[in-house]
C-alpha cells in the first residue's frame, strides 16, 4: 500500500463542514475584482480602505480608496460614518498582515468589515491600475 502524501495524510473535512467553513469566507472577505466592479459601475456601498503607512499610500493606491493607517484607526476617525458602514481594508499583499489588523481594529469598535484579499498585490494581478 502506498504511503499518503503530505496532502492528503489528514483527510478532508466532510463536505457539509467544508461547505460552512468556505462559505463563510465571503463574510470577512471579498476580491479585488468584486471591488473594483462595484466601484466601476457606481455600485459602491462600502468605504474603501489603505491601512499602509503614508509613503506606501503616496506612492499608489487602489482609486477611491481612502488612507487610514491601521494603527490609527480609531472611533474618533470614523465619526462621520453610520455605525453600519461596511468598510473594506487592505495593505500591500498576503504577505502582510496590516489589513488583518486594521480589520481587528475596526471589528472591535463594532464596525462591520470585510478584507480585500491581495491587496495592492492583487489589485495589479488582476490588471488594474494604482494612482499615487
């Protein structure tokens, strides 16, 4: 018999359990290119995010994209939106983890967020243009 690779040394989740642990994904996340649909076509219901530092931010970023430095997000910062504003961060790429924490920050003060997977990163993958 042959030996399991690393892959499948732990078996899958069941399908149903796999289902829920997916699905709820699309609750903490959402794509570059859902993103920039929803702002092409003036679909845009949420506020869009940088949580870079400033000279990351100056030197591009996602059009329409407002700049708040993860560690600076704060209630006082976000006074002007309605409590059920959905905010969408992102940082450089999946190799940082500052979206993560501007998303913490932002759950805990009771914000409803969700996270653009890639980021800057995936942002020109996908073929879109930056704006610095």
């Amino acid at each position: 018999m042959a030996m399991a690779s690393a892959v499948s040394n732990v078996p899958a989740a069941p399908s149903d359990k796999a289902a829920r642990h997916f699905g709820s994904a699309f609750e903490y996340e959402t794509d570059c290119a859902d993103v920039h649909e929803a702002m092409s076509s003036k679909q845009q219901d949420f506020v869009l995010l940088d949580v870079r530092g400033p000279a990351l931010y100056a030197k591009g970023h996602v059009p329409g994209a407002l700049h708040l430095p993860q560690g600076k997000i704060v209630e006082a910062k976000l006074k002007d939106y309605p409590i059920e504003t959905l905010f969408v961060v992102y940082c450089a790429g999946p190799h940082c983890n500052g979206a993560h924490r501007g998303a913490l920050r932002l759950a805990r003060l009771g914000r409803p967020v969700k996270l653009m997977i890639g980021g800057v990163t995936g942002w020109v993958d996908e073929g879109f243009e930056l704006v610095s």
